[in-house]
C-alpha cells in the first residue's frame, strides 16, 4: 500500500505551527533548472528558490516520465548549508517517476537562502532515443507540498517546471545533414513541374531520396549514390497526384535531409 508522508508541522511536533493553515505570508518560489541533452546522457537538475527567507521546513514532491528519463539510483543531495539528521528523499515511488522531498531545520532554527540557491540537485540519465520535449514537473504525491516559517505561517509556493529537451536521433541526422547537402528548389510552390537542386558536400555511398506527403505516404522513393558536387532532379506534377504539401527527404545511415515542397 502506498503512503503519503505527513506535513511537515506533524514531524516538527511544534504547537504553533499548528496555526499554519489559518496564517499565510510571502510567496516562495521553486523551479528546476531547464536542460538540452541526448540519448543515454546523465544529467543533473537542481531545485532552485527564491525568497526563501526564515523558512524551518518545506516538503513537496517532483515527478518525471519514466519512459524518457531514469532516475540515478538515491542520487539526490542536499544544499550543505541546511542541516538534516533524517532522510531527506523519498525513492519509494522512483520506479513510477515521483520523489519526495522533505527538509526541517534539527534546532527549529529559521534558515534563508539567496535567491537562485539550489535547494537540492537530483541526477537523471535519458532513456528515450527520439527527439521530444518533457519536463521535471512538481506535485504533492508521494508527499505532500508544505513550506513554514518561524513566524507560524505556512507560506505559499509557487512551482516552476524545469524544461528538458531531448535532442534525439532524428535531430542529430538533421544537423549532420545540414553539414552534408544543401537542398533548394525553383520554383516552390509550383503548379506544374519543379527542379530540386542537391549540393552535395562528401559522397554518399548509399543514399534513400523519396517523397512524402502530408499523411506521411510515399509517392516516390529511389536509392543511389551520390557523389560530391551538384546534382538536380526533376519533378513533375504527374507524381503528386494533388495539390498540397510535400516533404522531399535525402537520408543515408549519417544524416537525414527534409524539404518541404508546394504543389499547388
């Protein structure tokens, strides 16, 4: 059975902060760091705040998808200028992409941190292979958000989510292939015929160019080599079949190369 850990006043065990609910003061920030990374990359995303003045505990959770990121294994570390004598992270739920995260001051001594501190730092590794766009997000599973002062006021939080970037296969072949060939087309949108212009920068020995349109069918594919230097093909309406949208691709097995072209 899964548990949610209690708030932060009831592992203080302090009567005043039992007036927390009824005292509310200035607004603390937390976010995580935003990061551009690839496939099977380890990286670190800190928990940053701001106006984290006075503050003698604070618990909340963070949650991830488990299909593009792996949790490195108890990876979690504190700020080493906040004092802790308990675990401060909660990996029971890591498989499913939640953490919890909970901190209280040993003395019940108010503590502050400059603004852009990082609270805490949690390592990652990428498991996704594809290019995507995610983010380290903040909820209240497996333990629930609270933050306090010294004052016996609860203070309001305000969570940003850190934005992580996976630069995956496809866009790794897309930069290559800008370094590869160069592709233009005359005229483009086009009604009956066009000419593709392809300016090769090294040879390709085996190379795939074909022709999709916007239901991602293939109207034309052809397989060739390709040397260095210029080469240009060709295409008249016939192969389109219809007005629309079109994507010439070039790929080979060290870049991919896509165009669009308008049939009108």
């Amino acid at each position: 059975m899964t548990k949610t850990i209690p708030p932060v006043r009831t592992l203080l065990a302090v009567p005043f902060l039992l007036l927390l609910p009824f005292c509310v003061s200035a607004q603390v920030a937390v976010y995580a760091t935003n990061h551009t990374v690839t496939p099977d990359e380890e990286f670190t995303v800190e928990i940053k705040v701001q106006n984290f003045d006075s503050v003698v505990g604070c618990q909340f959770s963070i949650n991830w998808d488990t299909t593009l990121f792996r949790l490195k294994e108890e990876s979690g570390v504190l700020n080493s200028e906040l004092e802790s004598f308990i675990d401060n992270f909660n990996y029971a739920e890591a498989d499913s992409g939640h953490l919890g995260f909970l901190w209280f001051d040993p003395a019940i001594e108010p503590v502050s941190l400059e603004d852009d501190a990082t609270l805490f730092s949690i390592g990652f590794e990428v498991v996704e292979e594809e290019s995507t766009i995610d983010s380290v997000r903040f909820s209240g599973f497996p333990v629930t958000v609270e933050f306090a002062n010294a004052q016996e006021e609860q203070l309001e939080v305000d969570f940003t989510s850190g934005a992580i970037s996976i630069e995956g296969i496809s866009d790794l072949l897309d930069r290559k292939g800008k370094e590869a060939v160069t592709v233009t087309c005359a005229p483009n949108p086009f009604e009956k015929q066009t000419q593709v212009s392809l300016d090769f920068k090294q040879r390709v020995d085996r190379g795939t160019l074909r022709i999709i349109n916007a239901q991602g069918q293939v109207v034309m594919q052809r397989e060739q080599s390709f040397e260095p230097g210029l080469h240009t093909l060709d295409l008249d309406r016939k192969i389109f079949g219809q007005s629309g949208n079109y994507y010439l691709e070039i790929k080979s097995t060290d870049f991919l190369v896509t165009y669009k072209l308008i049939v009108l």
